[in-house]
C-alpha cells in the first residue's frame, strides 16, 4: 500500500507545482512609465508636411509673380504629393486648398476643362464638410462662370445651362459656409 | 457396466427373509453398491438398466434425507461472483448484463480475474505515468507568455497642441480670397507650430 502511495502524492504535488508555476512579471525592457501620445497630437511628421506644403506654394507664388505660371502649376501639383500623417486632418484641408489654386491657375491659363476636372478630383476627395471644400464650389462657381462667358455668343443655351450650374455651385459653398460657421459659433458658446 | 451382472439376472429367484445369502445375491448387492458409489460421485453410468432405476432413486432419496446437499467453495464462490456480476452490471443500465445462467467457466473466470494481484499495480502503474506526465510539463513549460504592459492612460492634450481641421484658423473663405492658399497655409503652419513648440517644451515626444 506504501508503494502505490508514494507515486499518487508524489504525481499530485508536481502537477501542483506544475500548474502554479505561471508568473505576471513583465518582460524585461519593457517601459511602463513612458508617457504616452495622443493620437492627435501636432507631430514632427505634420510639421515637416506643412513646411513643404508652406514652400511650395510660396514658389509657386514666385513663379506667378515672375510671369511662368507653368512652373507655378508644376509647384502647386507637388503639394498634393507631400506625404502628411495618416489621418490628419490638416492634410485633407492642405490638398483641398492646393486643388482651388490649381483650377485658378488653370482657368488663367484658359484650361476650363483641366480646371473643372482639378476641382472634380478635390471634391471627390473630401472627407468632411469644410471652408476648404466650400473654397472647392466656389473656384468650380468661377469656372462654370468662364466656361457660360466662353459659350455666350455660340451657344446661348448652354450658356444658360453653365450659368445655373454656377449659381448652384455659389449656393453650395454659401450653405457649407453657413453651416460651419453655425457650427463654430455653436462651440465658442 | 456389464448388462450380464448377476444384479440383472431375470431368472433370480426372490429368497426368503431369512434365508441365508448365497454367492450370488452377494454379487448382486456389490454390484449395486458399486453403481450406487459411482452415482454419488457425480460419475453415473450413461445406460442404466430400467430394473436398476427405482433402486438408484430409492438410493438417492434415502441420502439427500440423511445428508443435507453441499457446494463446493470453489462453485459457491463462482455463483455469489455471478451474482454480484448482474448486479453491477443491472446498476450500469446494462439489462442484458450476464445473469445467473452464465456459463461457470466464465464465472470461474471473473472470480478469478476479481482475485488477480494486478489491480495494485495497475494503479501504481497509472499514477506513476501521471507523475511523469507532470514532470515533462514542468519541464517543458514554455517561458511565461511576455504581459503588455497595460497602455498608459493617455491624457488629452491642450486644443492649440492637436492636429485638427483649420477651419476655426482661417475662417470662411471669401471669394476674392479663394487662391490667397498661401495666405492660408502660412496661418495654418504658424498655428500649428506653435502648438508643437509648446508641447515638445513641455517634455512630448516630438
């Protein structure tokens, strides 16, 4: 009876020990006092972006000034490349406000239809309701009104067609316009 | 058994009472005696002559009278075996279990496996592979799984020191200002890096 004791207790108290054995240490290298970041802080990342952002436009605005509107297009383009961080909400009002002064830029260079299809793209992209994307209709107003001012001695009906199409372009960025600033107000009280 | 024992003599005369046993009456009384031994023993003959009958069930009357039947302990423990058996087997919720009618070999068999010296060992034996299984686990136990520490709670941060939209920065954008973007950009970037002078200052992280 003693020999078939001794190889119960002893089965028992390993698989005791067995089973007790796991541990809550942290591994080691591990940092539990390091501060941590909010997702939407203003980053190293955003600031590089908006500096680029920044210099472009300010070379694009050399060249206007220095009669190559061409390369003024080519430096605006290039802000919609500069990489910012994912998420960000200065990334979606940046590009948006790049797209309106590249359809200016256009429609000064007499592009209607290349305009049109940068404020297309730019409204397509828009995330959110905003002063930028109300900026968006109101450049797209302006174009529609210098395509109806090409076509009015030809083609009275479309021009017509043009013209209501930019008076609906002008309501929409004056009812976003509205809206945020209700929405602004609203907040500071 | 011979059928020309002198015990089946037909031609046997019945003798008197008293009259003195011959030779021959001897040899019949032995030869009964001897096939009623035979049937005691459990060894009775496969023919028996029809004159003999009555005589073996007389026999056999008078001894069960005067000797109360007996089992052998073997056969007796074979049948309580049985019976423990169909009980058992009848709580199992096994109603065909073996009952009383089992062969006695099989009987003989389980009593016998019942009284087997293994069972010790088998327990000893099981217990120990448990013990064994218990020490290769502790052996082989893989380091403690790495625990995450839990995220610290992340404080909000101050409104000038978030990236957020620029719409409260710059305003309804007026006609007359729709390509004034660098304008817009420039407020944008100076906004924005104040915020992150005063929260890299601060100790943040970049």
């Amino acid at each position: 009876m003693r020999g078939i004791c001794l190889p119960i207790a002893l089965g028992v108290a390993l698989a005791l020990a067995a089973c007790g054995t796991s541990t809550d240490e942290a591994p080691a290298g591990a940092r539990v006092t390091q501060i941590a970041q909010p997702e939407d802080a203003i980053t190293q990342e955003l600031m590089v972006a908006l500096a680029q952002a920044k210099n472009f436009h300010h070379k694009a605005r050399v060249y206007m000034s220095d009669g190559k509107p061409d390369l003024a297009i080519d430096s605006v383009r290039s802000i919609l490349a500069v990489r910012f961080p994912a998420g960000a909400p200065e990334a979606d009002d940046v590009r948006a406000d790049a797209r309106a002064l590249l359809a200016k830029l256009l429609v000064a260079k007499g592009e209607l239809d290349a305009a049109m299809s940068e404020i297309d793209a730019g409204l397509a992209q828009a995330t959110r309701e905003s002063f930028f994307v109300a900026n968006l209709y109101t450049v797209k107003g302006e174009v529609l009104q210098a395509q109806a001012e090409l076509l009015a001695e030809t083609d009275p009906t479309r021009t017509r067609e043009l013209r209501k199409q930019a008076i609906v372009a002008f309501d929409q960025s004056i009812a976003i316009n509205t809206r945020l600033q209700q929405k602004l107000m609203e907040h500071r009280e | 058994m011979n059928p020309d024992d002198p015990i089946y003599d037909d031609d046997d005369d019945v003798l008197e009472p008293d009259a003195a046993s011959d030779a021959a009456e001897r040899a019949r009384a032995r030869s009964f005696a001897e096939l009623v031994d035979k049937m005691m023993a459990g060894r009775t003959p496969a023919a028996v002559p029809s004159e003999a009958q009555p005589l073996l069930e007389v026999a056999t009357a008078i001894r069960a009278t005067v000797q109360p039947a007996a089992l052998a302990a073997s056969r007796q423990r074979a049948i309580i075996e049985a019976a423990l058996a169909t009980a058992i087997d009848r709580r199992a919720g096994n109603p065909a279990g073996n009952g009383p009618s089992q062969p006695a070999e099989r009987l003989d068999a389980l009593a016998a496996r019942r009284r087997s010296p293994r069972t010790p060992w088998l327990v000893a034996t099981v217990t120990s592979v448990v013990a064994a299984a218990a020490i290769a686990m502790l052996v082989m136990q893989p380091g403690p799984a790495p625990v995450r520490p839990s995220p610290a709670p992340v404080a909000k941060l101050p409104f000038d020191q978030r990236s957020r939209p620029a719409d409260a920065l710059v305003g309804a954008i007026a006609r007359e200002r729709a390509g004034d973007a660098v304008g817009r950009i420039d407020a944008i970037y100076a906004d924005r890096l104040g915020g992150f002078r005063d929260r890299t200052l601060y100790g943040g992280a970049p």
